[in-house]
C-alpha cells in the first residue's frame, strides 16, 4: 500500500473546505478504513460503524472549512470525531447491560504480528512497533486506557465498572500514556 | 511537568474530561507551550491506539451514500463556503425602513373615498383608456406611456395618488428617499442606543465577577499560605531523593476544611502526617490514612489516626506493604478499627 504524504492531508482539508469533491474523496480513501476499524471496535456492529462514518464525513465536509491545525493533525481530528460519534451510538442505541459487558469483556488489542488499522496510514514496522509497545504495557495500565477511550464512560462510572477508585484509573491511564509516549518518540 | 497536568493531559486526549473541565484545560493550553508539546505527544499516541485496532475496510456503498448526501445537500442548499464567497447583498439597512412604515406620509390617501365613476370600467381594461382629469394630463410628460396596469380602486379616487402613479421613476424615489434615509437613521440610532445600553450591563457584571473571583481567589491564598511554606520549608530541608513530602488537600465538599501535609522517607519505609481543621469523630469512626503505589491494585493501608478536639493531628506512619513509589496519599473516613479498602465516598483529603 503506498503511503499518503501526510503534509497533504492539510491541502487536502483546506480543499475540501472550498468544496472540492475529488479532495474529498482522496481524503475519504486515505481515513475510511482507519475510521471504520475504529468505530466497528467501538460500537461493535458493522451496520451502525458504516452509519457512524457517513457521519464523520459528512461533518469533516461541513467543517473542513474551519479546521486549522490547533485541533492536531487531520488524522487526529479524523479519530476524535469517529471516536466521539461511535461513543454517541454506543450510548444511543446499546443498553447498560451491553456495555457492562464490553467493560468486563477481554478488550486487547491486536497482538504484535497481527495486522492492524494503524497501516493505512503508517508505515507497517511503525505499526507493528506500536502494537509491541501497547502489549508491553502493565495489563491493568492498557486496560485503563482501553475502556476509557473505547467506551466512552465517565470517571465515575468506569470506577464502577472497573471496581477501582477514580483516582487509581486516571493515575495508570496517566502513567499508561507516558509509557507509550516514551516509545512512540522513539519511532517518530 | 506536574503530574496532576499530565493526568489532565491523558484524559483530554482520550476525551474523557467534561465539557466544563475540557473548556478550561483549552485556555490552559492555549497559554502554555510545554503544554501544547505534552498534549500534542499524546495525540500522537492516542492515535496510534486508536489504529492499533483490527482492521476492517467499510463497505464501498458508505463511499457512494456519502457522494450522494452531499450532492443531495447541494441541491437543497449551496454550501456554505459558496456563499461566503458569494457578493454581499446591501440587505441590512432595508430592513429598518420596514419597521419604519407608519412614519411614511401615506395617511393623506385614505379620506379620499368616492370611486364611483371608475367602478364601471372593465378589470381589464387599461388605465390609458380611462379619461383622466385634465390636471393629471397636463402634469405627465409628452413622451410618457399611459399606465400599462388596471386601474384599480385603491389608486383611482385620490389625484395625488394618481399624479405619483404615473409620475417617472425619479420622481417616486424623490419623493421616498429622504423618509427612507430618515427611518433607516432613526432605527440605527435606536439600535446602537440599545446595543450600548446591553454592553454597559454586561460590563458591569463582569466586573462584579471579577471581584468576587478576587475576593476568593485571596481568601483561598491565605488559607493554603500555611501549609505551602510548610512545604517548601521542609522540601528545602530535605537533602535525601527518598524524602518526599506531599500537600493533601480537600477529597470533597462534604469536607471542605481540612489539609495535610505528608512527609514520606522512602528508605526508611515511614512518614510522619501533620494535619489541621479535621472534623472531630464520633467514637464508631477512625480516620485512615492510604498510600497509593502503582505497583499494588489497591491503596496501602498506613495507619489510623484522630484528631484532637481542634481537628489536629501529628502522627508517625508505617504502610502494611513495602512502597516502591509513593504516588498519592489519601485520607479516608472509616468505620472504627479501619478498612481493609478505602471507602472513596468519604475521601477527606488526597495529595501527591
């Protein structure tokens, strides 16, 4: 697969503002499947992760116009809409019980070795890197990170969920994201 | 960078602070540099969480559907950028002559009221074919054309009204112009006399705010001083890295008073706790003091203590296990005798 410049994707968003359909598409073409994979992760139902991308897109066409890059890199933005979105229809549409049970359920993330959305748009050794550094990461630092940004719950209500006080989760969510800061500078 | 920041930090990134909080982390990023590094780092990293899901292609008809709402969109409503780009129409300043109506001199019309003599001609039948007084064909140019309009009753009884029918266009804006230009002034004036009288207002509520903020951010300045200097006293007393001392500060609103300062010698496994304004216990209660180490699932239990009558309190601690990192420390109120977890509803004071 052939990697996009990202520099571009700036060029691509000031376009899109100005309403140009083929930028759109080539930007649609570099994100979809990044946000696809992400929100299929999150809401768990392929139907509603197609629904939640059409969304995501149509917003990134709305407000292309007024992006700037003080909300982080294109590929950032396209992952905290997608990521906001897919938590709106996790709690929309899927009751308590479900999403007990997703906090409660196994929610590793791909093994190093296995493929992994992060390819659309980095290199596959960086991929593969990140997914060792997560995998290396103390079980209950990734699974802090994990239920926080893929379900979406309160502090309160994943010290709940979790059975742990809301100051122990932020502390390992803190000390989770640093560790994987320290590696990720490393392949940056 | 300060450890309570970099957790603000990580929950941003992760979108998981209220909206409240997440407005206020914003200002803060927007004026500290190191910040924006830190918060762009964890971006970073955010995402590549974010890939490191399985993959799954979307379903090429998402691509179409989304091809088809915008050129649905677009045909309902030009896009926005479009229209920015569109010339601005001078639109505002007509608006105001509307509101200005009943200052126009039309009155004078209505009392003219017989129209007997033109109710007898055909709907359709041009105006030029309706015999007009000879004052009104005087007062029409040579070269103008009879009216091509029906006469209808609303126009036929007055001469005036008939005269400015018939008149040029010229004449007609004569004639308007200068009420337009006075309504369009009179409704700006009223409304720059109500914006400022609005701005005024806001003005002054603000400042107000900005006093009270004034007043409470000096009142919780002396309340802290104290056990600030506490801290720096004893930070540039301690010349030994396994000293740590840590200012713990109110848990909750329910306990609004108290604080503490704990001062951790991690080679020798002890700490001394000094505390003030705790709320004395009733005999069934104990307060319990928590180490937090991220190398244990739950927090340390480091000793019981009470206050004395003044909420006071100095006391010599030993944790039950061996602490690596002294992350935090808590302070719990709890049944007599201690828990064996803490019970976080009623945290009294944490600090790190």
């Amino acid at each position: 697969m052939s990697q996009p410049v990202m520099d571009n994707d700036f060029d691509l968003l000031r376009a899109i503002g100005r309403g140009d359909r083929q930028a759109f598409a080539r930007f649609y073409d570099i994100y979809a499947r990044l946000a696809f994979s992400l929100a299929a992760r999150i809401v768990n139902d392929e139907a509603d992760a197609g629904e939640v991308v059409r969304e995501v897109f149509l917003q990134i066409w709305d407000r292309a116009g007024a992006y700037h890059p003080g909300l982080g890199k294109p590929c950032s933005w396209v992952v905290a809409l997608t990521r906001n979105k897919a938590v709106d229809y996790l709690h929309a549409y899927q009751d308590g019980e479900i999403l007990r049970g997703r906090v409660a359920a196994d929610m590793t993330i791909r093994k190093p070795g296995e493929v992994t959305a992060n390819e659309s748009i980095r290199r596959k050794e960086t991929a593969e890197q990140v997914c060792t550094a997560l995998a290396a990461l103390p079980e209950e630092q990734r699974r802090a990170i994990e239920v926080c940004f893929f379900t979406g719950l309160s502090q309160k209500d994943m010290s709940a969920q979790m059975s742990q006080p809301p100051e122990i989760i932020r502390m390992r969510i803190r000390a989770g994201l640093l560790a994987l800061r320290k590696k990720w500078e490393g392949l940056v | 960078m300060d450890e309570r920041l970099e957790e603000i930090a990580s929950l941003y990134v992760l979108e998981a602070l209220t909206p409240e909080d997440r407005k206020t982390f914003e200002t803060a990023i927007g004026r500290d540099v190191r910040l924006q590094s830190l918060v762009a780092a964890l971006r970073a990293v955010r995402d590549a969480v974010a890939g490191a899901v399985p993959p799954l292609s979307p379903p090429p008809q998402i691509r179409n559907r989304i091809l088809a709402d915008l050129d649905h969109r677009d045909r309902k409503k030009p896009r926005a950028a479009a229209v920015k780009t569109a010339p601005v129409m001078p639109l505002a300043p007509v608006e105001p002559v509307k509101r200005a109506e009943p200052v126009e001199p039309v009155p004078p019309v209505e009392p003219v009221a017989p129209a007997e003599p033109l109710r007898t001609v055909e709907p359709e039948e041009p105006a030029g074919k309706i015999e007009p007084p000879e004052r009104l064909r005087e007062a029409k140019p040579a070269e103008s054309p009879e009216p091509e309009e029906p006469v209808t009753p609303v126009y036929a009884p007055s001469l005036s009204m008939r005269r400015e029918a018939s008149s040029p266009p010229s004449d007609l804006l004569g004639f308007w112009l200068p009420w337009s230009i006075t309504a369009v002034v009179v409704v700006l004036a009223v409304n720059w006399y109500m914006d400022r009288s609005d701005l005024r207002k806001s003005a002054a509520r603000q400042h107000a705010a900005i006093e009270e903020l004034d007043q409470l951010t000096e009142s919780l300045r002396t309340a802290t001083n104290n056990l600030e200097q506490t801290v720096v006293t004893l930070n540039a007393a301690s010349k030994v890295d396994d000293v740590r001392v840590a200012l713990l500060t109110s848990a909750s609103s329910d306990f609004p008073k108290p604080a503490a300062v704990c001062l951790w010698d991690n080679q020798q496994q002890s700490g001394i706790l000094v505390a003030q304004s705790l709320t004395p216990l009733t005999p069934d209660r104990d307060y319990q003091l928590w180490m937090v180490d991220p190398q244990y699932l739950t927090p340390v239990n480091a000793g019981l203590f009470q206050p004395d009558k003044n909420g006071n309190v100095r006391v010599h601690f030993k944790p039950d296990k061996a602490i690596n990192s002294a992350m935090r420390f808590t302070v719990t109120l709890e049944p007599k005798g201690g828990s064996t977890a803490p019970t976080y509803k009623n945290m009294v004071l944490v600090g790190g």
